[in-house]
C-alpha cells in the first residue's frame, strides 16, 4: 500500500492551456494550485505572466502568486522551500496540491530537492562561473556541465546560463553531480508521491499559432502600458524579474533602439523557442504521463489519469 502523500503536477508548454485546466480539476477534485512558475510570484507583472485573473483566484486558492515585489530575488531553493510549505498546508486541509506551470525544474525540485542543501550555495564560486561566462561563453560551462554530469546537462539548455550556473555551483561546492544528490535523496525518505502530467502537441503549427494569438492577446489587454510602468520602477535593473519573457524585450522599445513590431516578433520567437525547452525538460522527468492537446478528448484523458492514481 503507497502510504505517501499524493499530489499532482500539470505541466507543459507554453499556451497548451494547463492553467484553465487545472482550475477545472481543481474544482472536480477540491484542491489547490501551487503556481510553479517563476515570474508569477511578482506583484503587478500580470498580463505578460499569465497570471489568473480575480475571477479564478476567488473560485480557487492559489499559492505563490503576488508574493514578491520585482526588486526582490526568487530562486529555484526560494521555489522549494515556499512550495513545500504550500504542500503541507494543502494536505492538512484534506485537500489535493495541483502543482501547474511551464517551470519542469521548479515542479521536479519539489519533490527531488537537491538544491536545498545549505551547502550548495556558495558565492565564491558562483562569482567566479559568472565570470568565466563573461570571457568564456555559456558553452564553455555546458561542456563542463556534460563532462561532469551527462544526465543533468541533458536538461538546460546551453544558453540557460543561471541554471548552468546552478548545477556547476552544486557540484564544485559538494564534491557531487546534480545527478548523484537527486538520486541519494530519491532513495531516502520521501513523503510524496507525485504524478506528472505534461500536456504538448507533436503539432508544432499549433502550439506556434497559440502562442503568436496569446501575446496579441496580451498586447491588446495592455502589456505595453504594464511594462511601461514598470520599467519606470527600474524593472530592467531588477535581479530575476527582468529576465521575464514578455517583458525584456520590450527595454530597447522604450529607449527607441527598436520598433514595436519588431518587439512582438522577439517575444513570439522567445516564446516558441521556450516551449520548445519546456517539452524537452519534461522528456527528461521520470514516469511523466504525456498528453496531447491536440485530443479533443484530452481534458478526460487528465481527467482519468488523476482518478486512477488517487484510486491506486
């Protein structure tokens, strides 16, 4: 008998429609949404970020939405930590933790937390691999990454220099890889047992069209005007948040060094080529049930998969 505690991660690409899935079943399965996505948990970057409106946060609770101000940094141990709290209070109540977002690190950390380990953290030589990027190139530390650790560098992608940064950082500050930590604690204590869903289509066409729709979406909805305004507030300066897809390419807009048009392809372009990152990491994430969206069916298929596992 499986004595862990249960929950669910509802992941996948860019415009697959996970969010408004997943307050469905919360609905159908009384729970909650943990939002394992990095640019969420700041306030007033709304419209560019996806995030749910007040209509869907008053009908389900949300975790770690509108928690930071963009000054403020938040990492994949922040993710951690604050997630695991959310989980724990979630299952206190009797009630079920969705953990959904486009961010497969945050989701896959959560329940295999290898970056927790206070030791980990070292300043000295993250200066020092920032460093080596500024003379060296990303690739010089990917190759490292892969000497060191082929499993891990085969999920980040070679220009995700923070992440490089991350596993390198692990690995020279314990004496092991990424891989090692992961898999010491999946044989150790676990206290849930997570089921992973990742909705994508093999359709490449269609994901693409969803994307270029969503950000003329969000345009119309006034993602100019928020960027604006933040940028007035010194976004571009901020720490984390300025590197939020959406928002970034829009700093040479308001200094004149591009056009608008050319800021909406930028944005386009970035996002395909994230969706592209996020089915990829999920290949990688162990027993993940994959579901194509291109299924008129698929809402049941989730549907199903859930019920079974909690039946189980």
């Amino acid at each position: 008998m499986n004595l862990l505690k249960k929950a669910v991660v509802l992941g996948g690409q860019t415009a697959s429609g996970k969010s408004s899935l997943a307050l469905e079943l919360c609905r159908g399965f009384d729970g909650e949404i943990i939002s394992a996505d990095s640019m969420q948990v700041y306030k007033s970057m709304d419209i560019g970020t996806a995030k749910p409106g007040k209509d869907d946060l008053s009908r389900v609770r949300h975790h770690l939405i509108d928690i930071l101000d963009i000054t403020e940094k938040f990492s994949s141990a922040d993710f951690v930590s604050l997630g695991t709290k959310a989980l724990e209070d979630i299952t206190s109540r009797g009630k079920i933790s969705f953990v959904t977002g486009g961010t497969g690190l945050y989701s896959e950390m959560l329940f295999n937390s290898f970056s927790l380990s206070e030791n980990a953290a070292n300043e000295q030589i993250k200066k020092s691999l920032w460093e080596r990027v500024k003379t060296e190139g990303n690739q010089s530390l990917y190759e490292q990454l892969r000497e060191i650790d082929p499993e891990t560098a085969l999920k980040v992608h070679p220009n995700n220099t923070k992440r490089l940064i991350r596993y390198l950082e692990i690995s020279l500050a314990t004496g092991k890889t990424p891989s090692e930590i992961n898999q010491a604690n999946n044989s150790g204590e676990r206290r849930y047992d997570p089921l992973y869903i990742c909705l994508y289509s093999e359709d490449r066409e269609l994901i693409y069209t969803r994307i270029n729709k969503r950000i003329d979406e969000m345009f119309d909805k006034g993602l100019l005007e928020e960027v604006y305004a933040l940028w007035q507030k010194g976004l571009e300066n901020t720490p984390t948040a300025s590197a939020a897809i959406g928002y970034k390419e829009l700093f040479p807009y308001f200094k004149g060094e591009i056009t608008l048009e050319n800021v909406k392809e930028k944005i386009k372009q970035n996002s395909r080529n994230y969706a592209k990152r996020q089915q990829t990491y999920f290949r990688h994430i162990n027993g993940v049930k994959f579901i194509d969206i291109k299924d008129i069916d698929y809402p049941r298929k989730v549907t199903d998969l859930i019920k079974d596992f909690f039946e189980k």
